[in-house]
C-alpha cells in the first residue's frame, strides 16, 4: 500500500501536488473550503493569490486580487487602489469579509487582510 502511495505521488502532475499542499495549508488555518463559502455572510478564508490586476471600476481604479485555495477561487476587490505592498501573485493571505456573487464569479470587496 505504501508503495502505491509513493508511485502515486511520483506520477502526480506538479501542479495537482501543489493544489493538494495549498489545500491542507488552506484547512489548517480554519477557513472553510471556498467552493462551499456562504454568500452575504461575514466570513474568514485563506489562500494563494494566482493573479493582480488594476481595473477601472465606476471612474476610480480597484486593485483585484484572485485568491485560489486548491477548492476555488475568489476576487477580493480593493476600491480606490491601484498596489498594495506585498500583495501579488504567489503570497499567501487570509481574508475576512462578505462574500457576493456575481454570475459564475464571487467577490469580496475591502477585505481585511493578512499577508501571509
């Protein structure tokens, strides 16, 4: 059985390995897994952010950040920012706020942060 598992996990695709470790990360800190989030509720989850963007939002620029925790993903929206230090692609962070949806996507807009 031992040897299944080490056989296993050296034919494992990388990037399926990495999902695995962020997920266990992910379940250590508390947060729930994000395909399973209650929507409009205050919430805490936690995560690796994948991307960054600036985007113009109704005439002022909004920071997005894509968190991903090997479950899904959400956007965490921050309003009138174009950086904030230490937050991009790689990081590890822990989010509180509400979660909303929008279509397939899911928001949270001005979480309070930790960077990780």
């Amino acid at each position: 059985m031992a040897l299944r598992k080490f056989v296993s996990k050296l034919t494992q695709p990388v990037h399926e390995q990495d999902q695995e470790r962020l997920a266990q990360w992910c379940e250590l800190q508390g947060g729930p897994p994000l395909d399973a989030i209650p929507m409009r509720h205050p919430i805490f989850i936690a995560g690796e952010i994948r991307s960054v963007r600036i985007v113009p939002r109704a005439g002022a620029d909004a920071l997005e950040a894509t968190v991903m925790d090997g479950h899904g993903a959400v956007t965490a929206v921050f309003l009138g920012r174009r950086r904030i230090a230490g937050l991009s692609p790689g990081r590890r962070v822990k989010l509180e706020g509400v979660v909303t949806q929008d279509g397939p996507e899911r928001y949270i807009y001005n979480p309070v942060y930790t960077l990780m």
